[in-house]
C-alpha cells in the first residue's frame, strides 16, 4: 500500500469520525427533545389524572343529591346503582343485596313495560312510563319514568339509567276528580229538573232532561238561543234579566217563562238562572235550572177553581156546614146550617163568631143538650174523624153529625162539622133493606154470569148463572182466588185487568176460559171497580156473557169469507184463461178470413169480399168484448199502486193513442191537478169517457172539455161534448155491464161499467147529465184520502 492510499484512508476516516461525531450530536439533541417531551406528557397526565378525579367526585356528588330517585340498571333489570331516594322509595339497597326491578313491577303492567323496554332498546330513551309498582312492604305506587340507554365505547348498550318520580297522589287526585266528574254527569243527566250552560244567552250544553223536557233530540238545542225558545209572560222584564245578565250587571235571577216546545206546543217553567265569571271575567257562563211547572200551575188553577167551586158548593150544600178554625172561631157556614139550627141571621155574619158560644146557643134544640156538648168537647179532644154520628133533637128530628179535622203538612188548620137530616133515611132504611133482598134475589137469577171479588182477587159472591156457566158449585168459588180455580187460557189477560180495576177503571173484554168439564168456552165480560161506601176500592165485580155459540159463528163466517176469497181468485184466474183461450180461434178466424181475401180476392164476387170485411170486423168486435170483460174483472180486484199522477200528461196520452174524428177538438180549459191515484186506472176511467164521447158527435165541429172542481175531500171531474145526447131512460142503464144506447155495434157495453166499479173504489160517484140533440156531461169524484 503506497502513502497515497494511506492518506486517502485517513482522510476517509478522518471524515467518518467527523460524521459520527456530528451523528452523536444530533442524537444527543433529539433525546434531550424527547426527554422534554416526556416530561411535558406526564406533567399533563398527572394534570388529567386529578381533573378526572375531580370530575368524579363531582358526578358522584351530583348523583347522591338528586331528589327524585335516580337508578342504573343492566339490560337484564338488575341494579347497578342508585341514590338515596331511591333506596328509600323502593325500600331496598343494592349495596346489601342484589335488587331484580321487574320484582317490583305490578302484574298488569308486565306487558307493558316489556314493550316500553323494547321501545327504549330502539330508540335510545324512555319518556314518561306510567305504571303501578309494589315497593317495600306490599305497598303499592304509581310512578312516572324517564330513562336512557348507556353505551359502550363501540355504542353498545350495556345499562339504563333513569329518574323514577311518586305520581300516587297526583294519580289519586285525578282518580277522585274523574269519579266526582263522573258523579256530577250522574246527577245532572238523572236531575228532574231541566239544567242548561249558555254563554250570552246562547246554548252551549243541556241535559237530558231539557232536551226531553222541550221534545228535542240529544245536542238539538245546542247554539240555540234562549230568546229563539221562550215566550216570557213578561216579555219585556224578562228580555231585560237576560240581558242585564250577559251584560254582567245581575248575577241570578228567577222568573216564569214561557218555553216553546219542539211540536209547536208550550209549557210554563219556572227558571232559576245563575251567571259564572272566570277568574278574569273574561267570558261569563250563565247556568239555568228549569223546573217544569206548567202541571202545577195547572192544578194551582184547578185548585183556585176547585176552592171556588166548594165554596159556592158549601153555601148551597143540603148539608149544613161549619168550618172551624184552630183558634175555634167560626170561619165559615152555610144557610142549610142556619135553618137547622133557626138561625135568622146571614151566615156571612157568623164568621168570627166563638164556637163554644154558638154550642152553647144551640144545645136547647136536643133531648139531650148536656150530651151534645159533652159529645163536642170528646171529638175535639181525640180530633180524629167522626161520621154519622146521630143527634136526636126535641122536634124529632135526627141529625146526623160527621167531624173532620183539617191539617196541613201536619199542622192542625181547624175541623169541618157537617149536619145532615136524616129524618126521612131513617124511616125508609127498613124499606132499602126491603129493596135489596129484593134485587139480590134478581142478580141472583138472571142470566148473566155476576162475581164480586176483593183487592187479592178472592171470590166473596156468585150469582146461579155464573155457577151454570163455569161448572162449579157456589161452595166450591166462594173464598177462593178467581184466576185459580176458573182456568182462562192467557193468565196475563186478567192479571192486566186486575190492576185495571185496582186503578179505577172499567171495561169490556173477550177472554177464553176452561170449564170445570174442560170445556173451552168463550166469555165477554164487563168489568168495574167495586168502592165501599168512602170510596175506596175494596174489590171488582165482573159480569159474564156466555158468547161461545157467537164465536163459533165468527170463525164460521171468517172461514166463508175465506172461501170467498179464494173463489174470487179462482173466478179471476178463470177470467184470464178463458180471455186466452177465446182469443187463440179469434186469431185463427182473423188469419183465415185475410188468407180468403187474399188468395181469392180475384175470384170472389163483391158479396164474398164484403162477407170478409164484415167477418174480420165481427172477430175485431169479438176481440173487443174479450178485452173489455177481463178490464171489468180486474176493475175492483187489483192493487191499487197509488203515486202522484199528472193528469194532464194523462189527457195528452189518451188524445195521441184512441182515434178521434178529425172533426172533433179535445180541449182542456184549465189545468188539471196532480193526483194521489194508480196511474193505470184513472187512464182507463178518462179513456173510456173520451172515447165514447169523440165517436158519438155528428155536429161539423165537435167539442169535448175536461174540467175540474176541488170539491173540499173529493175531486170532481167533468167530460163535456156537445154530441147526439143520451136519452134520460139510459142515464143510469149505461154503467150496467153489456148495456149500451141503441145498436150501436162498436160500442160492448162494458167501458162505462169498468168507469163505475173503479170510481167506486175511490170512494166516489157516476153520473150523466144529458140533453138529446145538445150534448152530454159525464161526472165523477175521487176521494182524494181514499186509503
């Protein structure tokens, strides 16, 4: 190796040393960087590490200080954590044992929380979960959760979290408002009296009374005005309550007012209106209470007439009377009092007077004035209701006296006296109890089956007739129930007209009984309340007709209208046939004769041809009559379809369809009406009338009119020509059947008779009024209600 070699190798290590050195340098400065770097990130960490301390600290301060309490929980429902609230609202602690929340849950809300937890899952967090839970003790809660869910680093669920709040009372509170809302429906919808809520007078919400009350359906009345539905007797002081009311210048008010109802028709009612102010007086409710008093008005008239009525009846009774009242003075008499006891003065001049002065005055008419006085002083000790008692007094008169104390909602008001002479009763009672046994021995033969009964329907007396009809002995009805032991077949029947007669009424009715021989038969019977001699019902008596010979006539005679019928319908059903089969060989006869007039037409002679012509006219004819005999059999026996009939279109269609003379005008001066009639009917009445009338006038310029007249419950129509006229021997033949005028060959005689049957099922009349040479006037009427 030369030197110039070994210099390049020491300058090339002179170089490497150099590049080391400069190396170690910069890696001396890059460690002292990253040293710095270093201690910067653990001064940092340490600074990280105490604020997340802090910040812990503070969340678990946060979290114990919460007032409602605050739960975390895994997926599974197992608690994780929980504050003070909690613990002491659930009466657990997670600490001392593992706490499972679905524990607490109440079985109806099971499913429902499954779902909430399944909503949560999805979206992320609960709001306002509703459910009743157990806490400690059995004790049971309504509670109000919001919840969320808590999330991994990857977003994963792993918890819930969630603020439980006490709604119990606020539950209960609106439990017990809701019941009481509830409640008030109650009585306001079940309140006899009518309850309305207006606002300026108009109608916001009634009940159902109200409605009922005025005969509306439910809401009818609703935004109707009160004005629109009353009439006050007082028009103008009542318009001004109102209006005071709605203006806020009076808060209630009651008056009488006048309400019209639904129909059309009026009750009086008396109402009580209040006015509501919100707290604001921002809008003014006005609540009304109706009373209908339209009955008790009534009655306070009736009453009013009724006093009227007993006091002019008192002053003019045969009875003489004295009202007393509770401080014993006399408050009124009549004359008839006055002449018993030769009183000449007025009886208005005895009110006021003191009645024990006037006893004392009058005891000098009796045989036994000490125990007339003495009898007085005991009825009005006792007060109780004293009738007929009897007086004898010195000129051999006998009174007798009846006592009746008056009260009022049980206020002693005073006591009526009434005396009557019975002098002549007396004398003649031997002679009434004559009388009875005489009439009690006809009751008891005559023919009419007679039973008396009491309240519980027990038989007390029976007539031989009845025994005859029934079958029974008197021994074996009298005491026993009368719906038991005579067996009428609808049991309902008496027990309705049992009460009937324990409510005052009578009547007649049919019923159909078993007799003691198990006979059916048919009674009528005529029943009536039986009164004791207060009035009171004590029973009913009935009387018996044995009808069962007239029933089984009835049904015969129904069974023969039956029979009527169907031979009717037979007879009909024959009308139609019979028109078939005649009508089949007149069509041949037809077709035949037009066969011979064209096939031999050249070979016939003018007779021959004209024997055709007449034979195709006699089977035409022929054709006709058929017609017009099946019209007239179905006349009166098909149903009338009854709509609104225009019976100018009807006019109009008859003038296009039946042949009418050139020479001739139908003409209808006036319009007709529009009539409830069968369409096909009053077609044939007016056809039959106009084509008769068009064919019989031989004048150069024939008139026929169709006119009208309301006639109040009938339509009268008139059908005028001025035609050749009807003899008068024919005015009343011609609606007969086959009857016509003359030897008129197109005429069958049966049109006018079709007119007859079926105006008469309109109710209505027929008639001709005709001048030979002049002209005719046919007439009929339709009743317009005809159904």
């Amino acid at each position: 190796m030369d030197n110039k070699e070994v210099l390049l190798l020491k300058k090339a290590l002179e170089r490497q040393k150099k590049a080391r050195q400069q190396a170690e340098n910069i890696l001396e400065q890059k460690s002292k960087e990253l040293y710095d770097v270093t201690s910067h990130l653990r001064e940092s960490n340490n600074k990280l590490e105490n604020l997340l301390s802090e910040k812990t600290s503070e969340l678990d301060g946060v979290f114990i200080n919460i007032i409602d309490p605050y739960v975390v929980m895994d997926l599974q429902f197992n608690v994780i954590n929980m504050n003070r609230s909690a613990k002491e609202f659930l009466g657990f602690d997670h600490v001392e044992k593992l706490v499972n929340l679905s524990q607490f849950i109440h079985p109806d809300f099971l499913d429902y929380t499954q779902e909430s937890m399944a909503s949560m899952l999805e979206v992320g967090s609960l709001k306002n979960y509703r459910a009743k839970i157990f806490v400690a003790e059995g004790e049971e809660k309504w509670v109000q959760i919001n919840a969320s869910l808590i999330y991994d680093k990857h977003r994963r669920p792993i918890a819930a979290q969630g603020i439980i709040r006490d709604i119990t009372q606020e539950t209960e509170v609106k439990r017990l408002v809701a019941e009481q809302k509830a409640q008030l429906d109650i009585i306001v919808e079940n309140s006899p009296l009518g309850i309305v809520l207006s606002i300026d007078g108009k109608i916001v919400k009634t009940n159902s009374t109200f409605t009922n009350m005025l005969g509306y359906k439910e809401l009818g009345l609703k935004n109707v005005t009160f004005k629109s539905i009353s009439e006050p007797e007082n028009e103008l002081e009542n318009s001004l309550s109102l209006d005071k009311m709605c203006a806020g210048e009076l808060d209630e008010f009651t008056e009488i007012w006048k309400f019209k109802k639904n129909d059309g028709s009026t009750i009086m009612a008396k109402t009580m209106m209040t006015a509501i102010h919100d707290e604001h007086r921002k809008k003014d409710y006005q609540v009304a209470i109706i009373e209908d008093i339209s009955k008790q008005l009534e009655a306070d008239r009736k009453l009013k007439a009724s006093e009227n009525r007993l006091s002019a009846l008192i002053s003019n009774l045969q009875t003489g009377v004295l009202l007393e009242d509770e401080d014993g003075k006399i408050a009124l008499t009549n004359q008839m009092f006055c002449n018993i006891f030769d009183i000449k003065d007025n009886p208005e001049n005895l009110i006021g007077i003191d009645c024990e002065e006037s006893e004392q005055e009058n005891k000098k008419f009796f045989k036994k004035p000490k125990a007339f006085v003495n009898r007085i002083q005991e009825i009005l000790a006792k007060k109780e209701t004293v009738l007929a008692d009897e007086l004898e007094m010195i000129d051999g008169r006998i009174l007798a006296r009846d006592f009746i104390p008056i009260k009022n909602d049980g206020d002693y008001k005073g006591h009526l006296w009434a005396y009557q002479d019975i002098t002549i009763s007396k004398n003649y009672r031997k002679n009434l109890e004559t009388q009875r046994e005489k009439y009690g021995s006809i009751i008891a033969n005559m023919n009419l089956g007679l039973v008396e009964v009491d309240n519980e329907d027990v038989i007390q007396m029976v007539n031989q007739s009845f025994c005859t009809m029934s079958g029974f002995e008197r021994e074996e009805l009298i005491g026993e129930v009368a719906s038991n032991i005579v067996k009428v077949k609808d049991r309902s029947i008496i027990k309705e007209k049992n009460q009937n007669r324990l409510d005052g009424r009578s009547e007649s009715y049919e019923v159909e009984v078993i007799d003691k021989n198990q006979n059916i038969k048919h009674w009528l019977i005529s029943g009536a309340p039986r009164y004791d001699d207060a009035g009171a019902i004590i029973g009913s008596i009935g009387i018996h007709l044995d009808i069962t010979d007239q029933k089984l006539l009835e049904i015969q005679k129904e069974k023969l209208l039956k029979d009527l019928e169907n031979s009717n319908q037979g007879l009909q059903e024959y009308a139609h046939i019979v028109s078939h089969d005649l009508k089949s060989p007149l069509r041949s006869i037809s077709a035949l004769a037009t066969w011979l007039s064209d096939d031999y037409k050249d070979v016939l002679d003018e007779g021959g041809r004209q024997n055709l012509e007449l034979m195709q006219e006699k089977v035409a004819s022929m054709d006709k009559l058929i017609h017009g005999i099946l019209e007239y059999s179905t006349a009166n026996s098909s149903a009338l379809d009854d709509s609104k009939v225009d019976l100018n279109t009807v006019i109009t269609d008859i003038g296009e369809t039946i042949y009418i003379p050139e020479h001739v005008q139908l003409v209808v001066p006036v319009p007709l009406p529009t009539i409830m009639a069968d369409r096909i009917k009053m077609h044939q009445v007016f056809q039959n009338i106009i084509g008769n009338a068009v064919v019989h006038i031989e004048r150069e310029v024939g008139l026929v009119e169709v006119l009208y007249k309301d006639d109040g419950d009938f339509w009268q129509f008139t059908i005028s020509d001025n035609g050749v006229g009807i003899p008068e021997e024919y005015h009343k033949k011609i609606f007969d059947i086959f009857q016509s005028i003359g030897n008129n060959e197109r005429s069958t005689g049966i049109g006018l008779s079709i007119v007859k049957k079926i105006v008469d099922r309109y109710q209505g009349s027929v008639w001709v009024d005709s001048v030979v040479g002049e002209g005719t006037q046919f007439h009929f009427t339709i009743k317009k209600d005809h159904n």
